[in-house]
C-alpha cells in the first residue's frame, strides 16, 4: 500500500487546542514530524491539550514496537505542559490503537492516566480540555 497520508492541524490559540485531521494512511514518520513541528513553533505550552478527528484516516501504521519510540517526544510535550488528547475514534481498530498509544504514554514519568483518551463521538474544541479532566477524576 502506498503511504499517502496529510496531517493538518490548526492551533486555536484562544482554547489552547490543536486540532488534527490526519488523512490517508498515518505512518509513524507522519507523527513524529507533526510533534516535532508543533514543538520547534512553540505551539504546545503549559495547558496545551490536542483533539483528533479521525474520520478521515484510513490506516494507521504502527504497532506498539514503533509507538514505544513515541516516549521521547511525548516527554517533551509533557515538559512543556501538554495535558492531554482526546480522539475522535469512528472506526474500532483506531479506538484500539489509540488505547495502545495511551498506555505507553501514561507510563512516562510525569504524565497522568487519561492524557490520551479515545471517543466515539466527536466533541466541540471548547470541551476538550473538560473532557480530559473529567476522565481524570473519573481514573
């Protein structure tokens, strides 16, 4: 299959919420440019929290092997004072996978149990960041 894969985001500046809308076939490459972009623009800063809709993915490439070398960068968003993400998750093998992700991710140090939550159904820009609370307090 061919990688064909647009990872667009905007940052809401009045929320202090990225949204993304990943495309196509999401490899880990993918990922690992759109955190390190968003980090090398000062975009995620203390209280920073992310939505993804991914509705528009058709597959996401990556096992827990190569999610594992996720933990750098997902240190140094923490470090910055990223609070979380919540994840738009129509199709069931995403829901997994994004569960996968946030398992490794709440096992570095200073991070919390629910900083990547996966959804169902979509939800507004200016619930995320109660959403995530309200799965913490839930965990």
């Amino acid at each position: 299959m061919a990688h064909v894969s647009s990872f667009q985001y905007q940052h809401h500046t009045d929320l202090n919420v990225i949204e993304i809308r990943p495309t196509g076939v999401v490899e880990l490459s993918d990922i690992l440019s759109y955190a390190r972009e968003v980090l090398a623009k000062d975009l995620v800063v203390e209280g920073t929290v992310e939505y993804y809709d991914l509705s528009g993915m058709t597959n996401l490439s990556l096992d827990y092997r190569s999610a594992r070398s996720l933990v750098e960068t997902l240190s140094e968003w923490l470090a910055r004072g990223w609070q979380g993400s919540v994840y738009f998750t129509p199709e069931p093998y995403q829901f997994g996978m994004i569960r996968m992700i946030g398992g490794i991710a709440e096992n570095i140090e200073g991070a919390s149990d629910g900083v990547m939550v996966p959804r169902r159904q979509p939800i507004a820009l200016d619930q995320v960041r109660n959403f995530i609370n309200e799965r913490r307090r839930i965990l």
